[in-house]
C-alpha cells in the first residue's frame, strides 16, 4: 500500500514512518524540515515541502491509498494572537491542501490528527466519540480541522479523525516535557490535579491508526486514548513512584497562568474522554494502564 505521512518529521510523524515503513508499505514522508536520522530505504521515500502551501508535493497525495495527516504548529509554549493563528492555519491549510489533491473516486484512507481537546473542558463527564465539542481555542481549532478532513467523504474517501489523548514516547511528547521538574525533585500535581489526563503510549498510537487502516468499518471521529480513567493528580504520583521522585510540588494555577498565559488554562482542562469506538471494534492496547506504559518508556 502507498502512504504518505505529512508531519513526517515531528515525534509522532518519525515514528509513524518508521512504523508503516517496516510493515511493508511503500512510505512517502513530507516535512518543511528532512530529519536527519530518517533513511530513505526501497520502501521509504522524503518530500520536502511546507504543507500548508500548493504544491509539487500534492501530486504524491493523489496516487496515495492512505493519507496520515500530522502536520501542524506545536501548541506548547506561550501563546501570542499571532501563535494562535498559526496553530489554526498550519493545520485548515494543511489538510484543505489534502483533501484537494485526494483523488476522486478512488478507494482511498484519510487518517487526519485531531485532539480530545476537541470536547473542551468537561470535568468528570465521561466522553465518547458521541459528545459535543467544546467552545474554548483548541476545540474550535479541532472543529475547524476535523470539518476540513470530512470534507474528503465528498470524493468518496474513508476518513477518520485520531482525536489524539497526551501521548507519550522516549523521543517527545508530554513525558518528555514533564521529566526535567521530576528529575529536579520539583515535579507535583498542576492546579487542583483533579483533571482527567487522557494518555496513550505511542506504541498503540501507531497500533490504533494501522488498525484503523485496517478496519474498513471505522470512520469518523476515533479517540486515541488508553482505556481507564487518570487524574492529573494519580498521573504525576505514579510518574515519581516510577522515578523514585517526590510528587508533591503543587503548582497552582495562577503560576501556570503566569508562565503560559492562556495555554495554563488549557493545561488545566479535563477531559475524561474513553477510547470506545476502538475498543467495540476489538482493538487491544498494549500498554492499558498508566504504570505499565510508563515503565516501558522509562526504563
């Protein structure tokens, strides 16, 4: 099968084409940026392009079976007017570009990245891929992406929408930005620590999109998040449990609010979203419980 992976060079979009590459599949990875360790193999190929423009690169999606659509501004880190802009474009553009250059008519798979933050901050509600979404920044920026991606059904296209919990990996991702307070002795619950924090290895990140993949029956919204319910506050007690670090520095929200700005309130929103509809469809984590997984990451 051909896929093309955009987002080819973040923490997830690497792993991805690692991944499918070495199941076989004839893997077409597009970035603004080539990473460094990414070989081109006989299966493996590179486009270097910015997404969120037409271009020569587009001509790749249409002789696609599968497109993963990854590419997107990283949302960490203080948040300005023009940064939010940006998290928005670099995503609508992208996949408006996609979903252009898909072929009409042909069998082919959109798997485009999405986020729980779609359902914005829902305290203890549980959340299936039957809820609203949210008011707040993120869940408009998810609405406005996941309407773009849907709009492929009109070509004939499957299309599923990871909505992505926190994920976790060696090489990035949210353990990795929680590590360095943990290692310093400082690392503790963030406000009250009653939050829902959604996570899922990137083990069965990869293992749920192949699933997807292939499952001709799944479409739509899919959350990606490990089954049971974390609390912020039993997530960082069980990260220092596995460090053998202390986890009782609280930060309270208005430090976060001060060193982050608005992004601090996203931090603390809650999400108890459930990874139902893999699970009815018989999908299987390899890593279901939070201990588990984080052993696995940090050893």
């Amino acid at each position: 099968m051909k896929i093309l992976i955009t987002g080819a060079g973040g923490f997830v979009g690497r792993r991805m084409t690692d991944y499918f590459a070495g199941q076989g599949h004839e893997v077409t990875g597009v970035d603004r940026n080539r990473p460094s360790r990414l070989p081109e193999g006989k299966n493996l190929s590179w486009i270097q392009a910015d997404t969120t423009q037409k271009g020569e690169w587009q001509k790749a999606v249409g002789a696609s079976d599968t497109v993963i659509n990854l590419a997107g501004k990283n949302i960490f880190g203080r948040w300005s007017e023009k940064t939010k802009a940006a998290i928005l474009e670099s995503r609508v553009r992208t996949t408006e570009n996609v979903v252009a250059a898909m072929a009409d008519g042909k069998e082919t798979l959109l798997l485009s990245t999405s986020a729980v933050g779609y359902y914005g901050d829902r305290g203890d509600d549980p959340l299936d891929e039957t809820e609203p979404s949210g008011d707040d920044f993120l869940a408009r920026v998810c609405v406005e992406w996941e309407k773009r991606a849907n709009q492929a059904s009109d070509k004939g296209v499957r299309v599923a929408n990871m909505r992505f919990g926190l994920v976790m990996g060696r090489e990035g991702g949210v353990l990795q930005k929680m590590l360095p307070a943990f290692k310093a002795f400082v690392g503790g619950p963030l406000g009250s620590g009653k939050q829902f924090m959604p996570w899922i290895h990137i083990e069965d990140l990869l293992l749920a999109h192949d699933f997807v993949l292939s499952n001709p029956d799944l479409s739509g919204p899919v959350n990606c998040c490990a089954p049971g319910d974390v609390r912020n506050e039993e997530f960082v007690k069980t990260l220092g449990m596995v460090l053998g670090r202390p986890a009782v520095f609280r930060v309270p929200r208005f430090a976060l609010a001060l060193a982050m700005g608005e992004l601090g309130d996203m931090v603390l929103s809650s999400q108890r979203a459930v990874p139902a509809k893999l699970v009815k469809h018989g999908f299987v984590f390899t890593f279901p419980e939070l201990q588990a997984a984080l052993e696995d990451l940090l050893a």
